[in-house]
C-alpha cells in the first residue's frame, strides 16, 4: 500500500517458478498433485533485499537468544523477527521509536518483521499449554476447557483481548489498532495483522467464530495502518501481511485467501493450528488461492522435512525457533541427522561438528570442546551450537534456493532429506 510516487519502498519480483522447470519429471509433478507452488524470488524493503525463499531466524525480544546480530550476518541471515508483544510490554514500543526502530536499536542493518501478538491471544488464553502445532490430537480439550494446570492469561472478545502480562501481572488491552501502532513504533520492515490463531482443540463452530473475528480485524488493522502511514510518512515504509487462518478446513482457509486479498495487503502470513501430516496441502490451500505476486510467510514451523514442503508448496520466507532452542539443549543439526553433543562417545573427538559446515563454530571449534563447554555449564556453548545450527539451516534454504535456480530441486530436496533421515540410496 506505499503512496509514493517514487521506487515502491516495498516490493515482490518473482525469479523462477518451480513447475515450469523444463526437466519436472512426470512422477514429481504427480506426487504432489500436480501443484507445486515452489518458486525463488526477491523481497525488497527500506532496509534491504531477502532473497527467497528465505530462513527468517527468530530474535523475540530484540535478541537472538546468545547470538549476535553480526554472527548472524556472517553466517548469512537475511532478515530477523522479533515478537510485537514482547517489545509492548519490556521495554515498551515507544522505546524502540525513539531509538529509531527495531533494526537499530538492536544493532541489525537489514530487514525486520514483527508478528502481531495474535499468537499470543491463543497460547496465553484458551490454547494454553494446549497441543498447538505439528501434532496429532487424539484427545481434544474443546473451545472453554484448559490444559491441566494451567490459568488462563488472556482473554478475547469481538473488540479484542484482554492478556495479563507474564512479568508482572499487569492487565493489557490489545485491539487491531493497538497492535497496529505497536507495530508502527517498532519500526519492522513487514508487521502482521492481528489475529485470533485457534487450536486443534477447537470445534469447527469456534474456527468459523475466530475466522470472522479475524476477517473484521483484518479490516480494521489496515484501515489503521493506513492512517499511521500517512501519519508517520517520514518513517520507513512498513509492509503489512494479513494472516490466513481456518485450521484444518479448506473451505475456511479458502474463504479467508478470497476475503483478505480483496484487502490490499503487501504479503500474508499463513498462521494457525497445522498438523504436521496437513502441512503441504494446508499451505498449497492457500498459495493456490493468494495472489500469486505476493511474498507469503509461514509462521513458525522446526524440522527440515517441513521447511522442504513449506517450500514445495510456494511458502517464500518462513521462521522457526528450533534451531536455537534444540541448540541450548546440545542438540545439532548435521547432514546425517541431528545428534547431541553431550555424548560420551565425543569426549575425545576434535573434529568439528560437520566436517562440510563453514560456519563459525565448524571452523574453530571441536565436538570434544563444544561437548565440555556443555558438561560445564558454560554459555559460550548455547552459543557456539546455535552459531552451527542456524547455518546448518540457512545453507539448506540458500541451497534449495539455488537448486531451483539450476533447474535440480528434487535431486537437491530427495538427497538432503534422504541423508539426513537415513534413507537416501545414491542412484548408480
Ligand atoms: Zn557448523
């Protein structure tokens, strides 16, 4: 929605598309339908280019957790996310106004998104400490009922929620316009809309309640959106993303695709409850009914078989928090598979975590080290292993991004995935 009449400040140029690759062998094209979304192409924003598609790694609260921004750079991110409703509440978003937006304030040159807090309507209110994503549910909970041991911390209503803040009990009130000035004075590159993220826990009765709540909110979040942009028309220009939801049902998620595109918004996040053997034909659900020129983001998946099919089915940036939370538990990815450091077998070894990484991390340091700096307690080692597993995960997007370039993706996508799960047969 930029008003300039100069270079749009925020743009989508779509590179290659998957399935007009001239060597889509007929099986492939099959297997999937016949739909592959799967395409490379460029974001471009205030603060810079994203190649697509892209690994968006997680900064929460301005801070990836015990990396640097530089590292980070080094190792060949593109973009950070950091979460509106966090900064609301420490330090405040008009802090990081007054510091002259998210990127400066923690030191990171190139683009930033913000998630709109939606998420935390859902997990901080009726899906707290609930199954929320990539799982099957056998037993569900319902639209009122908590999960054991748990109090509810926020509540919603058709105007907008209610949330206790978690650091000191204080009551906030967010709606889509405070969500959206939030969002304004953080200063991210690309924001979401609010929006009311269900559990799979919820009847089809309650999804169809939270979709139309969502759809209204989405209307209000860019009309305000709007206003402030014309208001602060001396800032950056902030892109804004409309966030699909509708669970598991295509009709839903169809009819949210039809009513936001009618909207006007620069990209969408595909949010909400996803089981993780739904994922691909979730998602093609919606890259198939979205407007084809515009970037969509995933909204938090973890394991490498996900992000191929996010891939697969024309997902263009995604985030995830697996690599840094798996990383301060010892855990790393490599090309076999992920394993963990602690082992005894490693007490000894000083090689590097993959022989193949280039990474900061695989160049300095060895397993036996790494492995010592964990028995210890030390912090350099949630450091060092999420140094290595955020590559590991930045070098598996850059190279598919590049597979598809090259016209390979599926010896690429079958070669990664069957290496790192164990089943791959080299063809002779
Ligand atoms: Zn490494």
């Amino acid at each position: 929605m930029p008003t300039s009449d100069s270079a749009p400040p925020f743009s989508f140029e779509l590179h290659t598309r998957l399935r007009d690759s001239p060597s889509l062998p007929e099986e492939r094209v099959r297997e999937n339908g016949g739909q592959f979304q799967a395409r490379t192409g460029t974001i471009t924003t205030p603060h810079g280019e994203i190649r697509t598609p892209a690994f968006i790694p997680v900064a929460t609260q301005a801070a990836m957790k015990a990396v640097l921004p530089e590292s980070m750079a080094a190792e060949g991110a593109q973009a950070m996310l950091a979460n509106a409703y966090h900064l609301f509440l420490q330090p405040g978003d008009d802090v990081l106004d007054e510091a002259g937006g998210l990127g400066t304030f923690m030191n990171w040159p190139g683009p930033t998104f913000t998630d709109s807090g939606g998420f935390q309507v859902m997990s901080l209110g009726s899906g707290l400490g609930k199954v929320i994503d990539m799982s099957t549910v056998a037993n569900p909970l319902g639209d009122t009922q908590m999960a054991p041991g748990q109090k509810r911390m926020a509540r919603v209503d058709d105007d907008g929620v209610w949330f206790r803040s978690y650091l000191n009990g204080d009551l906030h009130r967010f709606t889509p316009e405070v969500s959206m000035r939030v969002q304004h004075n953080i200063g991210a590159d690309i924001m979401f809309a609010f929006d009311e993220l269900t559990t799979l826990h919820n009847t089809r009765e309650y999804q169809e309640i939270a979709l139309e709540r969502t759809r209204k909110w989405a209307l209000r979040c860019v009309a305000e959106h709007r206003r402030l942009t014309e208001q602060r028309a001396h800032k950056p220009y902030q892109a804004l993303f409309g966030v699909i939801q509708g669970a598991q049902y295509e009709d839903l998620r169809r009819q949210a695709c039809r009513d936001l595109s009618e909207m006007g918004f620069d990209g969408f996040g595909i949010g909400g409850a996803l089981e993780k053997s739904q994922l691909g034909t979730i998602v093609r659900w919606c890259t198939e009914e979205l407007p084809e020129n515009t970037p969509k983001h995933l909204l938090g998946i973890s394991e490498p078989d996900d992000i191929f099919t996010a891939i697969d089915n024309g997902v263009d940036t995604f985030d995830c928090v697996s690599p840094t939370r798996v990383a301060r538990s010892s855990a790393v990815y490599s090309p076999t598979g992920r394993f963990n450091l602690t082992n005894i077998r490693f007490k000894r070894d000083f090689t590097p975590i993959s022989d193949t990484c280039p990474c900061y991390t695989c160049t300095h340091y060895t397993r036996a080290y790494l492995r010592h700096l964990f028995k210890s307690k030390e912090r350099n080692a949630a450091t060092l292993a999420s140094i290595h597993n955020e590559r590991f995960v930045l070098d598996l997007v850059a190279g598919a991004r590049a597979a598809m370039e090259a016209g390979d993706y599926f010896e690429y996508r079958d070669e990664f995935l069957g290496t790192y799960y164990g089943t791959f047969q080299p063809s002779v």
